[in-house]
C-alpha cells in the first residue's frame, strides 16, 4: 500500500469514527428530549402535577428547538461546526444536570427550553457533518447511521431510562444522562475534525427558501402533518397503555424496547429502499403507522395486541424518519443546512404542539382520544404526498467537492 493509499484509508477510518461521535450526539439529544416519555406518571406524581402538564416538558424543548434554530443556524453560518457542536453538547449536559436537582417545575420547563434551543441547531447540523467527513461516495450512508440513531435511543436510551427510574428515581435517571452527555462531548472534542461551515446563509435567506422552492414548501407541510399525528400519540403511549391494557412499568419498557427495535429495522430497510423509491417508502411507511394507530385502538387493550401495534409502528416510524431527511436534502441539495433548520423548525415545533394538544385531550377527553388525533393527521400528511409527484426521487448529493482527496482527508 502507498503512503497516498494509507493517508486515504486513515482518513476514512477517522471520518467513520466522527460519523460514530456524531451518532452518539443525536442519541443523547433526542433521549433528553423524549426521556419524559417514558417518565410522566413518576414525574407528574413527584411534582404534584397533571401527565397533562408533565407533558409540557417535551413541548418546552420542541418548542426552543422549532422556533430558535433558523436564527441560531443563520446568526453561527461562519462558525466552526465542531466548535458550535462541543458547544451544543455542553449546554445539554449542563441542563440535564440542572432538571436533575432542580427543586420545581418552573425551573425545569425553563431549563427544557435552553436545552431546546441546543437540540434544534444539532438537527440542522448534525447530518450534513457528518456527511462532510467521509469520502464522498459514503455521503448518503453515514446520513442513514447517524439517523440510525434514533433507533438506538428508542431501543436503548428511552427504555433505559424507564429502568432506571424504576429502580432509583427520575432524577437520577436525568443525572445520568448529564454525565452521557459530557463523555460525547469529550468524543466530538477529541475525534472530529475542524469543519469550517458550508452553504450557511442569512436569517432572510433562510426563511426565502420554501417562497422559492415549491417542493421544499410541500415537504415541510408533510413533516408538519407527519410530526403532529406522531408524537400527539406516541408521547402519551405510557398512560395509554396503562388505562387501556393495565400495563406496568416492566411491560411498558418492553414495548418501548420493542418499538424501537422497530424503528432500527425500518430505518436500516429504508436506506435501501429510499434510493430506488423515496415516494414509495414514505407513502408505505404512513400507511404501516396508520395501521397501527388503528391496530392499538383496536386491539391494545390486550398485550399482545399492544406488542403487535407497537412493532408495526416502530417499522413505520423508522422508514418515515429517514425517508423525510432524504426528501429535505432531495429537495434543496445546495442548501441542505438551512433546508435542514427549516425542517427541525417544523419537526420540533410540531413534537411541542402534539405534545400540548395531545396533553389537553388527555386532560378532557381521556387518553383514547390521542390516538384519533395521530390518525386523523397521519393521514393528512399520506393524502398531501400521495397528490404531489416529483421528478427527483432520489436524494442528490450536498456540497459538492471538487478536491476528492481533501474530501477524505479533512483537516484537524
């Protein structure tokens, strides 16, 4: 081998390893993010507080992470993007630290909300990072591990959590990710290489995007339908099973074991059927998450049919996530970062607004009504892609290099 080969083989090694980092990054911001998932009877019963209003925590981060990260993405457009991700991940680690040992709920939601503000520039970055530091020809694959993470904080991290606050406490669980959080900060320190920032632009650049570009404008209405319908059911799926089923905590974290095992498995076969057919997999994918929607009305009440629903809808789950990253990047390639701060935006917005109205259903109507909510908008976001057809189905490549060799090479 020559010394060129072997520059280029460590290189690509240590891109890979960035790639990993960048995983472990998207795996403590959405298990922060969704930990009170899993959580809301103790916290609700600890605080003196409705699931209801528990239920607010994951509005407050969704809230902080949809509605800032355009401006924090635009205002950091000449920022190093490993200085603004170590960044980042200290913000987060400190503000699990904080929710941990905070003495009232208030300082907890204010606390959600600076962690929101974090979590958000992290989605509009972390992909096209981790993008950047491999060869180019791998670009689409380290996209589809560094979502893949995803999968692991549901099989892993929320579950995990689960446990842990069933055998300590809820705060304790916090305490812990805070020290997660600073052990992925010390690995992107240590691993990722300087990454200048690419294809940023202005605040007023940002919000001109979907004026100019139609099929952005319609992929982010779909997320808005997608996302609202999600997690309007999915945040109460605890206090659902539990009325509906009698589920106790060990049968609960199974399920969500199982649902996220679902989602690894749908987010693995979507990297390949993305390709041949963006469309077709996102519209397959709706379709298997309104199935289980209905399925779980039908049938949850017994746990089996718990189980059933929830591994059709980790399935489903899985290959819609990854599909609508792709379809953000296939609709505007030369500007993914900002595209990606729109779709994170959308995303955490509508994580906060089906958290909240999922919260006020529950509050007035009992937990049964949530997962008509998820139905009626999943459908809504299958019916709006089924009526648009595009002419690229597959996503194209952000930021072109023309030098190959500084491609897998970058500097530290």
């Amino acid at each position: 081998m020559s010394v060129q080969q072997r520059k280029r083989s460590s290189s690509a090694v240590r891109g890979w390893i960035g790639v990993a980092a960048i995983t472990a990054s998207l795996f403590v911001f959405l298990t922060t993010e969704l930990m009170p998932v899993g959580l809301l009877t103790p916290l609700s019963e600890s605080l003196d507080i409705s699931v209801g209003t528990a239920g607010l925590m994951v509005t407050a981060q969704g809230v902080a992470a949809g509605l800032g990260v355009p401006f924090i993405v635009a205002w950091t457009r000449r920022v190093n993007r490993r200085l603004l991700l170590s960044a980042l991940l200290a913000v987060l680690a400190l503000g699990n630290l904080v929710t941990a040992v905070s003495p009232n709920y208030p300082l907890i939601l204010a606390t959600r909300l600076c962690m929101g503000f974090a979590s958000g520039v992290f989605w509009a970055i972390g992909v096209s990072m981790a993008m950047r530091i491999v060869p180019e020809r791998h670009a689409s694959r380290a996209a589809a591990v560094v979502m893949s993470g995803i999968s692991i904080a549901t099989v892993v991290g929320i579950p995990l959590g689960t446990v842990v606050e069933a055998h300590t406490s809820w705060r304790t669980t916090f305490g812990i990710w805070a020290g997660l959080s600073l052990l992925v900060f010390l690995a992107v320190a240590a691993v990722i290489p300087s990454l200048p920032s690419q294809n940023a632009v202005s605040v007023r650049e940002v919000f001109g995007l979907p004026v100019r570009n139609g099929q952005l404008r319609t992929v982010l209405l779909i997320v808005v339908f997608f996302v609202l319908g999600h997690f309007g059911a999915y945040t109460f799926v605890r206090p659902y099973l539990e009325d509906e089923a009698g589920a106790g905590s060990t049968f609960i974290t199974v399920v969500l074991i199982i649902f996220g095992v679902g989602g690894a498995i749908g987010n693995f076969v979507a990297g390949y059927t993305a390709g041949r057919s963006l469309r077709g997999t996102f519209v397959v994918g709706l379709v298997g998450l309104l199935a289980a929607l209905l399925l779980l009305r039908g049938i949850g009440d017994a746990e089996s049919g718990a189980v059933a629903a929830l591994v059709l809808w980790g399935l489903s789950f899985g290959a819609v996530q990854l599909s609508q990253v792709n379809m953000t990047l296939a609709a505007a390639p030369d500007t993914f970062e900002a595209a990606m701060s729109l779709n994170t935006m959308a995303y955490n917005t509508c994580i906060a607004l089906g958290a909240l109205f999922g919260g006020l259903f529950v509050d007035h109507t009992g937990v049964t009504s949530v997962i008509w909510f998820g139905v009626i908008l999943a459908a809504a976001s299958l019916l709006l892609r089924l009526a648009t057809g595009w002419k690229q189905e597959t996503p194209a490549r952000p930021v072109p290099e023309d030098d190959q060799d500084d491609r897998l090479a970058p500097t530290a």
